[in-house]
C-alpha cells in the first residue's frame, strides 16, 4: 500500500503540470492582440441602432442590426472605398437573404429546420473553393443564420411579441449600411486615401482553389453537426434547446488541419460564455412592470459592451474573446424569455451538449483524417 501510495503520489505532480500547462495554453495573452480603438469604433456605430430601436419601442430588431454591422465590419476587405463599399454591399445583399431565410422559417416544423440548416452549412462549407477570404464571410454568414434560427423560434414562443420578416432582413440590411457610412465619413477625414481591414488579422486571400476530399468531408461534416443538433434541439421540443445548434457551431474548428488548442479554447470560451449569460438572464427573474423593463434595457447594454469586448480582445485571447461573443450574443438572444433556475439548468446544460458533440465529431473526423492519410494508394 505505502508503495502504491508513494507512486500516485509521484504521478500526481506530473498530471497537475499537464493540466497547468494546458491552461495556460488555453489563456495565454498576446499583448500585441488588443485593439481598443476598434473595439470604441464599433461601440460608438452600435449606440446608433440601440437608441433608435428603443425610441421607436421595437428592440426585438436590435440583433440583427447589430450582427449587420459587426459582420460588414468583419467582411470589410479594405483598399479603395469603391471597392470596400461594392464588396460590403454584395455580402448585406447575400446576409439579406440569409436574414429573410431563418426569420421566415423559425418557427416552421423541425424537418424544415433542420434541412434547411444541412444545405446553408454546406454551401458555406464549399464556399471555400472561392479563396479563403470567402469561405470566412460565409462562416459569418452560417454563424448569423444558426443565431437567427434560434432568436426567431424564442420570439415565437414567447408569443407576446410580433416580428416581422421584412423589419429583420431591413435591421440588418441598416446594420450594415451604418458600416460603410462609417467607412465613407473615415474615408473622408484620412483625406480620401486607401484603407486597410479593419479586422486585418483576418485572410485576404480570394483565390480559388480546388474542391479537394478532405475540403469536401469538412464542409459535410459541419452540415451533419449543424443539421444533427438542429434536429435534436427542435425535433424533441427541447426547453431553450436552440442553445446546442448555436453552441455547437460556435465550438466547431475551421478546418479539420487546424491546432487541438483553437479547438479547446472554442471549447472553453462557449462554456464560459453560456454560464455568464445563464448568470445575466437570472437577473430578471421575478422583476416585473417598470423594473423589468430597466432590467432589459441594461442587459441590452451589457450585451453591447461584451461586442465590444469581443471586438477588442479578438487577437489577444481566442478563449476571452469566444467567451465574450457568445455571452452578448445568448443575452440578447434570450432576453424576451422569461427566466427562472430551470431555465439557467437548460441553457448551460444544453451550451455544453453542443459543444460536446462538437468535440467528439471533430476529434472522430481528425482521427479519420490522419488514418486517410496514413492509408497507402491502391494501385490502379
């Protein structure tokens, strides 16, 4: 026994060095990363349709302006403002129609649901084939239509509110045309001279490439997770279930080449994220009248902030900034919901069922991967 105690006792400094140094990993800090000035940017573009959806009384619009202007902000290609603006224009046009999709079909049966979301994965998967700078615009693209699914179908079920399709696909379409009048008014005061990407860590790349197999198996993965967690969460008429779908393809790695540590830190930020906005939306529970409505507009702020948040720290800490996205992103997702402990018990519970299936898909498709490639040609 001493002998068996001597070595569990050796072994466990080993396995708390494995664990620190994982940590690490997962939150080391990249100084150079921070952008503080991007990130006010985007905060003093937000105020504008903040304020003007609580003027006219309709904030159940609020998200999609938002996502319209965070996502033309993103898809900026920069260079000259004809072409920044040409660009942008076309990606609102494409996130128009995306927008128009998931609120038209939110609330339809789960087959509809869950095939429509198979298809959007998948184009945006193939998307690659374009170059890479592409492929990220449609992984935006796929990000807003999972969210949208997911707010339209709460806004359904709350039942009190009234949404309009048209009002979404034109919050958004504002979001987006705020960005390029903010591009126009900077264009104007650099002295009309060429611009950067605002979000230059992002690829430029827009050459084509080929549809090869593993970039096929990819795209058809992700429309499998996409479309299977989708079918789970509404099939089974799941409490606050659109939290897997939304989790799930927030955790999900770009690309099946991509490092294990990109993949734990989506892991990590998504949980973290949910817990804080499981934590936010407890804070209305039990509020009612005046003192709800005061609650609501705060939590709409605080949403706000973790954007701008997410926008500064996007380079300095992958894990943070995930944490930050995905907190604004389900506060205000959910915020017509009413809360009480079950409800904070689902979102969480759900938030890691999806990131789970993320892991586990992603880790069988590397292990694939590798044995593909570990496999010799047969000769013809």
């Amino acid at each position: 026994m001493t002998v068996a105690t001597e070595s569990r006792r050796a072994g466990e400094p080993v396995h708390r060095g494995k664990v620190t140094t994982w940590l690490s990993k997962v939150f080391e800090l990249n100084p150079a990363g921070l952008n503080w000035p991007r990130a006010v940017a985007f905060l003093d573009a937000a105020l504008v349709p903040m304020f003007v959806f609580w003027a006219i009384g309709h904030e159940e619009y609020l998200l999609s302006a938002l996502f319209g202007l965070l996502f033309a902000a993103l898809a900026d290609p920069g260079g000259s403002y004809g072409h920044r603006a040409l660009h942008i224009s076309i990606f609102a046009l494409i996130g128009a129609g995306v927008t128009a999709l998931a609120f038209g079909i939110g609330s339809d049966a789960w087959g509809w649901l869950t095939s429509v979301s198979f298809v959007v994965t998948l184009v945006a998967g193939l998307a690659a084939a374009f170059g890479v700078r592409r492929f990220v615009n449609a992984l935006l693209l796929n990000v807003w239509f999972i969210v949208a699914l997911g707010f339209e179908f709460s806004i359904h079920e709350e039942g009190h509110i009234t949404s309009y399709v048209w009002a979404q696909v034109l919050s958004w379409t504002g979001g987006a045309v705020l960005w390029i009048t903010v591009a126009f008014l900077w264009w104007l005061i650099r002295g009309r001279t060429d611009q950067g990407q605002p979000f230059s860590e992002l690829p430029g790349d827009t050459s084509r490439r080929k549809l090869t197999r593993p970039l096929v198996l990819f795209a058809v993965i992700r429309a499998v997770v996409i479309g299977g967690t989708v079918a789970l969460a509404f099939g089974l008429d799941l409490s606050y279930g659109y939290w897997i779908p939304i989790a799930a393809i927030v955790a999900l790695k770009p690309s099946l080449e991509q490092a294990a540590l990109a993949g734990a830190q989506r892991l990590v930020g998504a949980s973290m994220g949910a817990i804080v906005a499981a934590l936010l939306l407890w804070v209305p529970a039990g509020e009612h009248g005046l003192r709800l409505f005061a609650v609501h507009r705060g939590l709409e702020v605080v949403a706000l902030v973790l954007l701008m948040h997410g926008a500064g720290i996007r380079f300095w800490n992958y894990t943070l900034y995930t944490a930050a996205i995905a907190a604004g992103v389900l506060v205000l997702i959910d915020l017509p919901q009413p809360s009480d402990n079950a409800a904070e018990g689902y979102r969480v519970l759900w938030t890691l069922c999806g990131v789970g299936i993320s892991l586990i898909v992603m880790l069988l498709a590397g292990l694939l991967a590798k044995r593909t490639a570990q496999t010799p040609a047969q000769p013809a």
